[in-house]
C-alpha cells in the first residue's frame, strides 16, 4: 500500500492568479489612487495659503515693530516693493527711513524671487500660489489716520472687505476667489 500525501489537484488548474482577478485589483487600485489625488491636491493649495496667510502675518508684526521702534509707521502703503523690502528686512538701510539698521523682518528666499519684467520686485507671493509661474506682490494698508479701521478696497476692488478694524493689514486676492484676501483678515 501507497500513500500520497499531497492533495488531490486537477493536473489543468494552476495556482497562479487569473487575468481576470490580476485586472480587477489593478482597477481597484486606480480607483482609489483617482479619488486621493484630488485630495492631495486639496492639501498641498490649503498649505500654500497658510503659507502666504502667515508671511502676512509676519509682514503685519514687522510694521508694528517698527511703529513700536520709531513711533511711526514706514510710508509705503500699497505694495511691498522692493523699497518696502530694503526698508524693513535689511540693516544696511541707515539713512533711509530705518536709521537704526534694525532688520525687522526675516524674509525666505522663495518670496523675494519675483520677475522685474512684471513689476512684482519686492516681497512677493512663492511660485505655485498663483496659476503658472505668475507671483504677485502683498497688498500692505495703513491706518495712518488713527480711525480705528482700513479699507482694503482702495487698494484692490475685487476684495470685498471694507472697514477692517486693524491698524496694519497685509493680504494678497486668493485665487480661488477673488473676492476673498489671504492675509491678516478674512
């Protein structure tokens, strides 16, 4: 008597996967990596906002520091040009209007890269917050008349605030929306 101790298979069946089990889970896979990468997406423009939305914040601190320095604030309400910039961030500004050198501002690389061809030199928005490689400068308003509020529509017309009730706003438009700023206010 003989005894075999393996089980019984049929000599047709092989214990491979089939195709048609290979391209269901190949299907399945490209669903789920299809409905992620909106969401990752999603993400990396929320990140990009917070990003731009806390070097306004940043742009917001260093003008109220030199308010808190000098007891008035820099003349450049509007944009953050490039004579804003060496104002603010360096210590070689001495017989400008920072006779200190004191830098108030510490300013990343990746926001002081703009395009001099389209005016945006300065304090700048990073590439990749804007459609393409576009970069567009920070909206900077003062309250240099002590009123308690500022208005950001003298500056920018698609925004739709008015009346902020801060000394210092700092915002660039979403885009997103133009109606809505990215910044120190909502």
């Amino acid at each position: 008597m003989f005894l075999n101790a393996l089980p019984h298979m049929p000599k047709g069946k092989n214990p491979g996967f089939t195709l048609v089990e290979l391209l269901v889970v190949i299907s399945i896979i490209g669903l789920l990596a299809g409905l992620g990468f909106p969401a990752v997406n999603a993400a990396i423009r929320a990140g990009r906002k917070a990003e731009v939305a806390a070097m306004a914040e940043s742009v917001k601190t260093a003008v109220t520091a030199y308010y808190a320095e000098y007891s008035f604030y820099p003349s450049n309400t509007g944009k953050t040009d490039r004579n804003f910039l060496t104002l603010i961030s360096t210590t070689n500004n001495t017989t400008g209007g920072n006779p200190r050198g004191i830098a108030f501002l510490e300013v990343p690389p990746k926001f002081t890269n703009g395009v001099a061809s389209q005016g945006d030199l300065g304090l700048v928005t990073p590439k990749g917050f804007l459609k393409g490689n576009k970069m567009s400068n920070f909206f900077l308003l003062i309250d240099t008349g002590g009123v308690g509020f500022v208005n950001p529509k003298t500056l920018t017309t698609t925004v739709t605030n008015t009346n902020v009730p801060a000394a210092v706003a700092v915002w660039v438009v979403d885009p997103a929306d133009t109606k809505k700023a990215v910044g120190t206010f909502r």
